[in-house]
C-alpha cells in the first residue's frame, strides 16, 4: 500500500515538473521583447573595384542540444529549438543589385528577440555593417554585419539557451534572430562571391568579372561579362547572356542563353570548403555529373567530363578533348566539332550544310549526325567492330583502305568540308 502511495506521488510530482516547464517555456517566449531595425551603410568607391562577399547562410551554427532541427524552406535557412519553437530565420534569398553609381550600399533588415529589454537596446545598438579594405584594394563584405555566430544548447531538464557573436567575441543572449540582406554594387565591379550552404543570389547586370565559388545554391542573373566558377551541388546557376565563361563543376546545373566563349572543365574544381567546421576531404573530376543548358554558343572547348548532361541549342564551333560517360545533344552546329571521347552518345540533329569539319574519336556509343540533303562534303570511317553503319544515301566509295577504313563522296557538287569519324563499338548514323 505505502509503495503505491509512492509511485502516485511521484507521478503527480512528474507531471507537476513538465506543467512548470512548459510554462517557463510558455513564458520565454512570451514574454520576450521584439525589437526590428534596417541596418544601412553606403560608401563612394571606384565604379572598377572588386567585391568580396559571402551569403546570409554563412553564418557559423554550433549545437549542443537534445532537441533540435533545421528547415532548409524555399525562403529560408531555420533552426528550431525545443518544442519547434524558431530560434533563427535566415532568408536564403540575397539580392545583389547593379546601379551606374560609384557606390555600395549594403541594408539589413533584423527582427530580433530577447527576454530583456535592455539587451535587446544593447544589442541592436553594438550590431553594425562593415566595409573592410584588403590590402589589393577590394572592398569586403559580409552580408550578416558583424555577427559571426550563432549558438544554441538545450537538454532534457533545460530550455533553450542561445546565444550570438559578434566580431570581437562580445555575446549576447536572445529568443530569436531574423535577417534579411540586400546589396548595391556599381554596375562596373568585379564581384566576388563565396558560399557553402543553401541560397539563392539574384544578380543584376554585370559588366565586370564574376566569380563564383559557391556550394549547395542557386545563382540567376541577367547579362554578365565574364564568368569563372566553381560549382558544387547547385540545384540552379542560370543567366541569360555572358561573354566569357570558364566553368568546373559537380552535381549542378549550368544554363545560359547566349555565350560567346564558353570553357568547361579546365581547371581542378578545389576541394569542398568547410561547412560549419566539418570538411569532406574528397576530389573532383573536372566537371562531373552536371546538367548544362547552352542555347546560341560561339566557341565550346571541354577540357575534361564525366558523367555529364549536355544540351546545346546552336553552336558555331565545339571541342571535345577528353570525355567519359557524358551524353551530348546539338540542335544545330554551323562550323567545326572536334570531339576525343568514350562511352557517350553525340547526337547533332541538323548540321549546317556550309559546314567545315567533324572529327570525332570514340568508342562504344551511338553517334547520329543530321547533315544536310545538300551538303557536299568527303567522309573518311574507320569504324572497328563497328557493324550498324546507316551511310548517307548518295555517299560514294571512293577509296577503301585496309580492313575497317572507307572513304565517300557525299553530295553532287565540290567538297567543301570533311567528316572523319574513328570508332570502336559505335552505332553510326547520319539522318537529318
């Protein structure tokens, strides 16, 4: 009888502590004083300078929690505490507005949350934007001010405890933290973008340099001049018209309307930066399997693929030089292909008839090449344990080598260009 007692008793004392618990947590949050302010600073600078800038989702997280979690939304970056109560709301999305002002304006939009009032005064005054110089000249910057870091701990006896850091190491407690970024930049800058969690940069037109070494986002923009990226896990990285484009990439997606020199695959894509301080040690092939999306090209050199998605509208002249498991479709090609590769399929559905030549080098793959009824070209094949050969209908051997090798005159009147195709276990056609 008395051990019942007991266990009723400590039933009732359980249940009375969750009951406090859930009221101190009721209260916190209830309690807590709102306080929303749009930080702005602007400064006069070369229209020629360099930018450097993160993204609002680098800023640095830290936990030591039993009860936690984190949405990655369309809009935004949060982390959630006990009881999904939202402790951080960082808008993924980040602006970067070009003007024809020698100017940099940066605003911040903060709503900020904390159980004492003269923390949140505290707090809200010592928060400030910051244009730091490097010693080349560039202007940095950092698109959440000078907070450096965001921490939270909880248990399973203990609420929520969070706590920032700005620049210096001064800390401060709060409820929640909102933010919400916007840059202005001169038209003529070179920018300078480095990310390593979710967002998405919306950019205007850029007549300088743009490089971009970004992780795990999306980036549109209209015209830009000259592009260098490094591209790791990017859902989407669109723009509608660029000039210059050097490009290594991984897992992402690639898409411009109109490029004149594009240039895929050339450097070593660097290795994953650090991410919330863990790194993945790991190494990348040039460009590895990414979707691109090319409409009117004037010039495409591939240095280095794999496992890569291609999909080009038109394009005046293509080289291939090394290529493994990639897949490649051409609406249109007008001038030249050089193409060294393996184990990937080239279509070309309709080939300029005023063509000047296709070379292409490789093995166990399907290759179809549109060319025109018209066209009057020369066809040199060697085609090795090749046996699904579809010729154009009025080709004409007119030399046949050893074994594998043929050569035809296609078309009635002069050649004026050349098709030379080596394979090895292909399917070779050329309908148009």
């Amino acid at each position: 009888m008395m051990s019942r007692l007991v266990y009723k008793f400590d039933a009732t004392a359980i249940k009375g502590l969750g009951v406090v618990l859930f009221f101190l947590l009721f209260s916190i949050n209830c309690f807590s004083q709102e306080f929303k302010k749009t930080f702005v600073k602007e400064i006069e600078v070369a229209k020629d300078l360099t930018v450097l800038t993160n993204v609002p989702t680098s800023l640095l997280l830290k936990f030591n929690t039993t009860s936690s979690g984190t949405s990655n939304t369309k809009y935004g970056y949060i982390v959630k505490g006990k009881g999904n109560v939202e402790r951080l709301y960082i808008h993924k999305e980040f602006v970067i507005e070009t003007w024809d002002k020698g100017q940099i304006r940066q605003e911040v939009e903060v709503v900020l949350k904390t159980s004492s009032q003269e923390d949140g005064e505290n707090l809200m005054n010592d928060f400030h934007i910051e244009f730091l110089k490097t010693k080349e000249g560039a202007v940095a910057i950092d698109a959440n001010m000078n907070l450096v870091k965001f921490f939270m701990k909880n248990s399973n006896f203990s609420r929520d405890d969070c706590r920032i850091v700005l620049n210096g190491g001064k800390k401060y407690k709060i409820d929640y933290l909102e933010m919400k970024t916007k840059l202005f930049i001169p038209k003529t800058a070179n920018l300078n973008v480095r990310s390593t969690l979710n967002h998405t940069l919306r950019l205007g037109d850029l007549e300088g340099d743009l490089d971009l070494d970004i992780s795990y986002g999306e980036v549109y923009g209209g015209k830009i001049k000259n592009l260098n990226a490094n591209l790791r896990f990017c859902y989407n990285v669109i723009f509608d018209e660029a000039e210059n484009v050097i490009s290594s990439a991984t897992r992402s997606h690639l898409k411009i309307d109109r490029v004149t020199n594009l240039e895929l695959g050339k450097n070593k894509l660097a290795e994953e930066p650090y991410v919330n301080e863990h790194h993945d040690d790991y190494l990348e092939n040039n460009s590895s399997s990414n979707l691109y999306n090319f409409g009117t090209v004037k010039k495409i050199t591939v240095y280095d693929s794999a496992l890569d998605d291609f999909k080009i509208g038109t394009v005046d002249n293509m080289e291939v030089r090394h290529s493994a498991f990639s897949n490649y479709k051409i609406s249109k090609l007008n001038h030249t292909l050089h193409f060294d590769g393996k184990n990937g399929d080239v279509k070309i559905i309709k080939v300029d008839k005023r063509f000047e030549s296709i070379d292409i080098s490789s093995s166990v793959c399907a290759l179809n090449i549109g060319l025109a009824d018209d066209a009057d070209f020369d066809l040199d094949i060697s085609n090795k344990y090749t046996t699904d050969v579809k010729l154009p209908t009025d080709a004409k051997l007119t030399e046949h080598g050893r074994g594998i090798h043929s050569v035809y005159k296609v078309g009635k009147g002069v050649s004026t260009g050349k098709v030379t195709i080596r394979c090895e276990q292909c399917e070779l056609g050329f309908d148009n």
